[in-house]
C-alpha cells in the first residue's frame, strides 16, 4: 500500500462501523496468519462462528493489518442494510487510497465503480476488502445486490465475509472457490491465561467457559466482577450474570438523573427498539436537543454505548437485549419520534426510511404527503438502485389503494415528474449531438453526464466515442471509463429501442464490447433483440477489421442467416480469425475475467489459419484453466473445446507433450460433467496420437480405453450415441485401426438393436 498515504490517514480511520480494538483481545495471530496463507491460493474468506464468538475483533484487526476497504454492519441496527450505506463507507476509503478527496462525497454507485477500477488499473497491488455482519441481514435478496455490487471476480480483489451459514449459502457465493476460518471463542487454555492473575480451579475455569462459551464479552463482565469481589465461590455466575448488567446500568443510569438530562430514557430507548441507526444529530433532532447536550450523555454511558463518526451503537449485544425489555412498553412513542427524525432532515435516506416506517405502522396517508412532485426523480438520481425505487412506488401505490384513493392521479403525478426530467434530457441530447458536430467532445461530456437515464449516457458517451475515434483516431481514457461503468451495469434488455445504435456505436469503438454483448445475449431467449442488432454487429466487426475491402467479408454478409446467435457468431469469427498473433495477445490484455480470455482464444483457434503461433496459443488457454480455478472454466466442455484444436500443430512432439498435459487435466477436473464430452475429449487426445503412417500403440490404448469406457456405460441411449461419435472420428483413419472399426460398427448394432427392442415397448398399443 502506499507509504505517503498511510502517513495521512489510515482507510479504515474512514470505515463508519469499525469497533475499537477491545480491551480483551483473542490471540488473533494464528486467525491473521491463517487468513493470509488462505489468501495465497483462494480469493474469498469466510470467517464463520457464532454471535460475539470474535469474529469482528478478528475482521476489524484484519482491516488494520491490511489498510483493507471494510464496512461493517451491526446486527441491531437495520437501517444500516441498505447500498447507500455500503457507499458511504467505500468510496471515502479508496477515494483517500487513491488520493482522490474530491470523490469522498459523490456517493453513488457510478462513483464507487470509477474507483473500483481505477484500484482494477493497479495490477501490482492486491486490495482487501472486508464485509463484517453482511450475514445478520433479514433481507436476502440485499444480501445478493451487495455480492452482485461489490465485483467478485477482480483478479486483484480479495475478500472477507463474517458469516453464520448464511453468505456461503448464497447463490452467486456457491459457485466462487473459497476458503473459511471458524471462530470458536475462546478456548480453556486461553481462559486459564485471561484469568491467571486469580489462581483459579481447573473447575472454576470449566465454569466460566461453560457459561460464556468463549464470548470475549462475558469474559470481560465476569473478569471485573472477579476483580470486585476476589471470591469466584461468592459470584454464583449463572444466577447472577443478568443481574450484574443491570447493576451497571442502574448505575450509569444514576449519573444521569444528577444531570437531570430530561427524556434520556427516550433516549436510549430509541437506539434499544428501533431497528434503524441513529446518529447523534438525529437525536438532537428528534428531541428538539442542543447536540453537545446529546454527545456528553451518550459519552457519558461509554459501558454501555460506543459513539464512532456520531454514530451510537452498543457496546455489546447482551445490553441491547436489557434495555430493550426495559423499554418494551415505549414502541409507540418511539415510533413517533422516528417518524419525527426522518420527517424533518431532507436527505432522500431519510424519506425513503419514513415509507417504511409508516407502511410498517399501516399509517397509509401520512405516505402520500410525504410523496412530493419530484421525489422520484430525486431517489432515482440518490440511490442508482431501480429495485429500491420500485419498492418506493410499490408502497405509495398500495397506500393509494388501501385509503381508496385514486390510484391512477398518483401514477400520473409520476409519470408527470419524470416526464419533465425526459423532457430536459431531450433538450440536452439536441445539444449534445451539435456539440458533437462542433468537436466541442469536452463540452457534450459534461452535458451527457446531467442526463438522467444511464441508457441514454451510455448512447451519447458512445456516439462522442465513435466520433473522436473517426476524427482524432484516439478515444478519451475518461471517456472510456464513463462507458465501461454503465456498460458494466445494464443489461442488453435495458436499452430498449436504441438497443441497435448503442451497440453498433460500441463495437467500432473497441472489438471488447463484441464478446461482452455475445455473452450477454448467448442463450437468453428473453432478451428482445432482433436481426438488426446482429447485422449491424457484423458490419461493426468489418468496419474494424483491417481487410474490411475483402469480398470474403461481403460474400458471408450476404448470407447471414436468420439464426441470432449464428449471425453474431459469424462476424466474430471473421473479426477474431483476421487478428495476428501478436494482435491476438494485445486483445487479450483488454480481458480480465479468465472466461473472456479463453472465449477469445477459442474463437481464434477456430478460424485462424496461423499455424506458426498455435502451439503457444493452446499452451496459453491450459494455463488459464489451471490458473482459473474455477469450475466454470476448469471443466471437461472447455477441455473438450481446446483440445479438438490440438491435432493442428505440426510438430509431433510438441502435439504429443500438449496432448499429455491435457490428460493430466482429466484426472484433476471436479466436474466430470456429461459423459459425451468426456466421449468427445477422449477422442479429441486420441486424434492427437494417430498417425497414419505409423502403427501408433498410443492411439491404439487410447481407443481400446475409450470403448471400455462406453461399453461400462450404463445409459444405453448415450451408450450409442458416444459409439456413433468414435465411428465418425475413426472411419477414414489408416488400416491398422480396421479391427478396432469392425467392433465398434458391432457394438453399435448390437447397442442400436438393444435400444430399438427397449423402446418398442412405449408405442404398443
């Protein structure tokens, strides 16, 4: 990490939630050295335990050891579940990382992905990201936007997750290859140690973990008592531990009465029941307090509260427990403060809080008034979250419906608001296609970046991008960022009518963008595309490639089919297939994500007439699929892929040794997964050895392998089919293979019969 910034503030002086290095301490050495060794050959950390066990001493000492990127969340306060939230915490951290301050205050995801790949960018470096509590959220569908937003595959990323069964359950976290360290608590002999001052009985010490197991907070309580007492036989730790807590706070709480603070008990009872967070200005705002009044009453009960950036939050979890029975019988009062707090601050934070709080209530009509003109426009422009927005518009409308209102005055006072703001964008899309006729490129930047619909910045960033191509044969690297951001957010159905323009702009920007939209659209029959799309991509891909006079190019144009995915196929192939191989490895560069990489290699493989660079090319695609770890790379379909490309080099050799690395692979794949692509690999490794000038025992063990495999199958269908396969494969070979054709012909009949005689059964009458 970088000195000089160190020396000016730590990136996690910056994190909201981060608690202070406790007074009792875990030994977490061994946890930090365990997560590091993890580290070195996995990119995803679970620290898994139960509550309080140690687990955000850990992550919060993990944060300080690597100056990682962190936040943190607390399992009681639930208004902290929300991306803002996330934002808040991040993009002030790198943006100090990366010396940036002047970001610190734009919190929006726009923001916080500019940055992100500005650390992408650093290739040396390694960053840490650490999520602490992710794993208390009641909402799981929050839980996935957070692993969907924070970019998972970064190479140079790695991450830490605090977790109770809950993130590893995750859809999006399954498939990731990760490592986890438990957390326990702590141990009998690290009690001993804890309490060594005391000479205790190895049974008094089977007590007190029995009791605590291990929780470094009941240690800390049971430890002073001790200290106060000097008799472990007079504490009576069972029955008394409750007692104690409460003790302690009768006691904070007296220093408060000598005060004569009034409502404190309002006070506390606010962050007991409330399931938001609250800041010590919210206090000051909800009660009509002077704010320094607030801050010395919650300094004050430091036993019991932590203030950390004005935020309150509770020492330990068993005191929120107390005083939420205390207080039990203040929900209705508190919940009119609430309402208070969140009615009179302007942040959108704040009024999207209020809808929940009075559609929780069922306080239907205050939501209307709460909805003013523009408040849509202003969530959507806030929160860069369409879910959260449409959550908004779905409780207004339900209220609208539950008072018998007229719900369509409501949706028409919204379509009202955002229909100016479309209005002003096709004002500002005028100016920007005249600046862009103008080469004003700086000045239409500006304005597309005021524009509301990241559809329609991602259209005009790239129409700005295609001209300064055309003009000054060089794009704008700022300008490249603003169309990868949103790029990477949208999906192709999200832009709508101008889907055709957008990704014909795209493509004759950069050939990177054609095998991102291929992906995208591969298999979806969702998406609504039609041909249009695909002919355009295909004259994108001539306009850019270098032989775009060739009468090739012109003669399969003309014979596109009707098929999306062969349309979009063929000019890729034709695109991919004119690189040479030293354009082939400048292409490469653009790709981080292993996949990417290996589609592109692919693609190249089949259509490429290099025979010089092939060898190299197929090396580099088994390096990426050991490297990759993954199993949606390192599978027998990719391995079934690359190596039918193998029997091309021209040196035996060089085939051979190729040929043996990739059945070394076999036998590390996990997922094996059908039985016709390891038919298909097999004969793949098989082509590799044949010869037809020599009687080539290698071919031969490699076939007579292959059919005792088919032969052991049990599903005769696919029995058949994997004999058909060799048969092809092996028909027009040399005549040493006769015999070996001869048994598989058989053994293909005798299969076919078997199968006509099983299914003959299904149609008698």
């Amino acid at each position: 990490m970088k000195s000089e910034i160190l020396e000016e503030k730590y990136n996690f002086d910056l994190s909201l939630g981060i608690k202070p290095t406790p007074a009792i301490l875990l030994d977490i050495s061994n946890h930090i050295l365990n997560i590091d060794k993890i580290f070195e050959k996995k990119q995803y950390m679970l620290i898994d335990g139960i509550d309080e066990s140690g687990k955000t001493t850990i992550s919060s000492e993990y944060t300080r050891h690597k100056n990682s990127f962190s936040i943190f969340f607390s399992k009681f306060n639930k208004g902290e579940f929300n991306i803002d939230y996330i934002l808040e915490n991040l993009i002030p951290q790198i943006a100090n990382y990366l010396s940036l301050p002047n970001e610190s205050n734009n919190s929006s995801i726009e923001t916080f992905r500019r940055l992100q790949n500005k650390l992408r960018a650093i290739k040396k470096e390694t960053f840490y990201f650490v999520i602490d509590g992710l794993e208390h959220s009641s909402n799981l569908v929050f839980v996935d936007e957070v692993l969907e937003l924070i970019n998972l595959d970064v190479i140079n990323f790695r991450f830490v997750f605090t977790d109770n069964n809950v993130i590893a359950k995750r859809e999006i976290f399954r498939k990731l290859n990760f490592g986890t360290n438990n957390v326990i608590g702590f141990g009998i002999n690290e009690i001993k140690i804890y309490f060594k001052e005391f000479n205790l009985l190895d049974e008094n010490i089977k007590i007190i973990h029995s009791f605590s197991n291990g929780v470094p907070s009941r240690l800390k309580i049971i430890k002073e008592r001790l200290q106060e007492s000097n008799n472990f036989n007079s504490l009576e730790i069972a029955d008394k531990f409750e007692n104690w807590l409460e003790q302690d706070i009768e006691k904070d709480l007296s220093k408060i009465n000598q005060k004569k603070i009034e409502d404190y008990n309002l006070y506390i009872a606010l962050i007991s029941l409330s399931d938001g967070s609250y800041s010590l200005n919210d206090i000051a705002v909800g009660f009509d307090e002077e704010l320094n009044k607030v801050e010395d009453l919650f300094s004050s009960l430091s036993r019991i509260f932590t203030i950390e950036n004005s935020n309150i939050s509770f020492t330990s979890n068993i005191y929120k427990e107390i005083f939420k029975k205390k207080y039990s019988l203040l929900n209705d009062k508190i919940k009119s403060i609430e309402i208070k707090i969140n009615y009179e601050q302007p942040e959108i934070r704040y009024k999207t809080r209020l809808v929940e709080i009075l559609f929780k209530d069922k306080n239907y009509a205050k939501i209307l008034n709460v909805f003013e003109d523009n408040f849509i426009a202003n969530a959507f422009s806030q929160i860069q979250n369409i879910s959260q927005v449409n959550d908004l518009i779905d409780k207004v409308c339900k209220s609208s419906f539950y008072l018998n209102k007229n719900q369509d005055l409501f949706n028409y006072s919204v379509q009202g608001s955002i229909i100016n703001d479309i209005e002003n964008d096709i004002e500002n899309e005028n100016k920007i296609l005249s600046l862009i006729s103008l080469e004003e490129y700086d000045k239409a930047i500006v304005i597309t970046d005021s524009l509301l619909s990241n559809k329609n910045k991602l259209l005009y960033y790239g129409k700005i991008a295609k001209y300064q191509k055309e003009k000054r044969k060089i794009i704008d690297d700022v300008l490249i960022d603003k169309i990868d951001l949103i790029f990477n957010t949208l999906e192709l159905a999200d832009y709508g009518n101008d889907l055709h323009e957008i990704v014909s702009d795209l493509i004759s920007i950069s050939s990177k963008y054609a095998l991102t939209i291929l992906n995208m659209g591969e298999g979806d029959e969702n998406v609504n595309i039609n041909e249009l799309l695909f002919t355009k991509l295909s004259l994108a891909a001539l306009n850019n490639s270098e032989e775009q006079n060739d009468s090739k190019f012109t003669d399969v144009l003309s014979k596109i089919e009707n098929d999306k995915t062969k349309q979009i196929n063929s000019s890729l192939r034709l695109f991919i297939g004119k690189y040479s191989f030293e354009r082939l490895n400048e292409e490469i560069l653009n790709y981080k994500d292993p996949k990417e990489r290996i589609k592109l290699y692919r693609l190249w493989l089949e259509n490429s007439d290099d025979k010089d660079n092939i060898t190299t090319v197929i090396t580099n695609v088994v390096d990426e699929i050991i490297n990759s770890e993954s199993n949606d790379i390192f599978n027998l379909e990719i391995l079934s892929e690359i190596s039918v490309h193998i029997y091309k080099i021209q040196n035996y050799e060089s085939k051979f040794r190729i040929a043996e690395r990739f059945k070394n692979l076999l036998g590390e794949v996990e997922d094996k997964g059908l039985f016709i692509n390891k038919t298909t690999f097999n004969l793949n490794i098989f082509n590799c050895y044949y010869n037809k000038d020599l009687n080539n025992q290698e071919a031969i063990n490699s076939l007579t392998y292959l059919l005792e495999e088919i032969k052991a199958y049990p599903d005769l269908l696919i029995r058949c089919e994997a004999l058909m396969l060799t048969l092809e494969y092996i028909f027009d070979k040399a005549n040493y293979l006769g015999q070996i054709k001869t048994n598989v012909i058989n053994s293909f009949n005798e299969n076919f019969e078997n199968l006509l005689l099983e299914t003959s059964d299904q149609y008698t009458p």
